[in-house]
C-alpha cells in the first residue's frame, strides 16, 4: 500500500475526527471520495467541527447531500484563514460553533457579496462588524438575522425574475426557517459561477 502523504487523511484521521460518531463517520466517508476531499478535511479541522457540527452543517446546510456539502467544506476551505478564523469564533458559544449561526453569516455574506459585487472577504467583514456594533455572538445571531436572511433571499429572488427566477417555488423553500439555511449551498454555487466568469473576463482583458 501506498504510503500516505503527510497532511492527508486516512482512515486512522476520519476515526478521530468522528470520535466514535457513527453516522458522523459514514458522511466523512462519502466526503474522502469527493473531489479535493483533503482541502474540505482541512477546512473542517480549521473550523474545529466535532460530529455533531458536521452532522448539522450536513444536513442544515447542504440538506444532507454529499455534493452539496463537498462545495460547502471547499468554500471555506477557499476562505483566508483569518476570515475563516473571525467567523468561527464569533459563531461560537464558549468553545463550540453554532452551525445555525454559522450558515446564516456565510449566506448573508455572500449573498451581500453577490449583490454589491465586492468580495466575499469584505462582505464577511462588514456583515460581521456589523454583528459585533449590535453585541450579538453565538446562537443569539442566528435568533436576531435569521429574517434579515431571508428579507435579503426574498430580495434576491424578486431581482432574478428577468433572467428565469420561479419567485414562488424559490419563495416556498425558504418559507420555513431552517430551511433558509439550505439555500447556502446555491448561494455558493451562485458565487462560484461568478469569481469564475470574473477569472475568464479578467483572462480575456489580460490576452
């Protein structure tokens, strides 16, 4: 057998991310077969996931499915260190991560930075600034900005008509609360598709 490279994860790494968390294992599983599995196993060790953190960004975030949660752990992994670092400690209460608090940042976040076009660092450091002025930390910010979240997908959803958006379909799956969360993993998706238009323009002014 190959030896494994330093910094990779095997599956002597996935047993102790997991600690014994048998489902929390099988979702690591599927993700060590995802494309650039080590960047998502390196973002989920920077943010300090335990189990029960992965298992609810698993299914809040990216509703329980392998590909969308691979493009949510690769997001991160994309993210400076020192964002990344702001964020996870300000969603936390004491030394453990609100994942409900967690989510709403990222999707305000980029969903700011989808509509004013700046990026997603400035976007994180202003919406987290904002968070602070306001004394909010922990799961007290999801509690306080989870309608704020959805005022700024509803805004969103109304402003995308012209180019196909289905406003009522779009509008019903963020009905609900918690099931605003799931839409992190298409506002990704969104912001992805756009830093890659911004690369092949940037390529093409550059030739």
């Amino acid at each position: 057998m190959e030896k494994q490279k330093q910094g990779d994860y095997g599956f002597e790494e996935l047993k102790f991310i997991v600690k014994g968390n048998m489902d929390a294992f099988e979702v690591c599983s599927k993700l060590y077969n995802t494309r650039d599995s080590q960047k998502s196993f390196s973002a989920i060790k920077e943010l300090r996931l335990g189990p029960e953190e992965i298992l609810h960004m698993y299914k809040l975030g990216a509703v329980s499915d392998i590909s969308k949660f691979s493009e949510l752990m690769l997001f991160y992994a994309s993210i400076d260190e020192e964002h990344l670092n702001t964020l996870r400690v300000f969603c936390s209460d004491d030394k453990n991560i609100d994942v409900k608090s967690f989510l709403l940042i990222t999707g305000i976040s980029i969903t700011e930075s989808l509509r004013t076009g700046s990026s997603i660092s400035t976007a994180i450091e202003d919406t987290v600034t904002e968070i602070f002025m306001d004394g909010h930390k922990g799961s007290k910010i999801y509690e306080d900005y989870e309608k704020m979240f959805v005022k700024l997908l509803s805004n969103m959803i109304f402003s995308n008509i012209s180019v196909g958006s289905n406003p009522s379909e779009d509008l019903n799956e963020i009905g609900v609360p918690e099931d605003s969360l799931a839409t992190v993993s298409g506002l990704i998706s969104k912001y992805n598709k756009r830093v890659s238009e911004l690369n092949d323009a940037s390529k093409l002014l550059h030739k």
